[in-house]
C-alpha cells in the first residue's frame, strides 16, 4: 500500500514550534487551491487547508519558515479521532487529518531544502 502526499501551497499562519523531552514539533496550515476560481470573482478561488506537523529535524528548519511562504511538501496522510463536548455537554466524537511532513522545499524566498528519511 501506498500513503503518500504532494501539495504545493502557502503557509497561512506562522509555524508553531514546540520541544518536549526533546521532541520537536512544528504545526502550520498549508493553504492550497484549485486555480479555478469560483463564480463571484470578490471570492477569489477556492481554498483547501490542510494541518501540516513536522518532527525532529524537520521541525528545527520549518519553525523558521514564514506565513505565506510558497513551499512544496511531500510527507504521509494520518487519521486521528478524537472527543470533544458540544454546547450540551453531550461528547462528539470525530475525525481529523494532517500531513506528517518527510520533504519540503520553499519556492519562495531563500530557497531551503531539508529531506527527512
């Protein structure tokens, strides 16, 4: 089986860094489009944001990445489920996906190549 993905977007939000017991973290999320724009052209296109999370080395050279840098990224799809209360203190559960980050490389600005194997 195959677990792969490849995006090219923007970062919309600067990276947020953390280390715990000496593990490294960095979670932004990647704007990215379809280029077809939508029929009201005061919208713009149409956006997809996808949550991108880098670790250990990774993590060290994206927590220097900027908001709206163009950057291209290869890295795995994972699931998780997770429960939070509603407004009637009644448990929902649901699901998320994020992008667990192997390669990137910035396309805008200084250019910077990092490969996690």
């Amino acid at each position: 089986m195959v677990n792969k993905v490849i995006l090219i977007g923007r970062i919309s939000e600067y990276p947020r860094y953390s280390s715990n017991g000496g593990k490294k973290e960095t979670v932004f999320p990647l704007r990215t489009g379809t280029g077809i724009p939508l029929d009201w052209p005061e919208h713009g296109q149409e956006s997809q944001y996808h949550r991108v999370i880098a670790r250990g080395r990774n993590a060290e050279i994206c927590k220097r990445l900027g908001k709206e840098d163009l950057i291209y990224i290869e890295g795995s799809l994972q699931t998780s489920y997770y429960e939070y209360f509603n407004n009637d203190s009644m448990p929902v559960g649901a699901f998320t996906s994020e992008v667990i980050l192997k390669f990137v490389r910035r396309l805008s600005g200084e250019a910077k190549t990092i490969n996690e194997q």
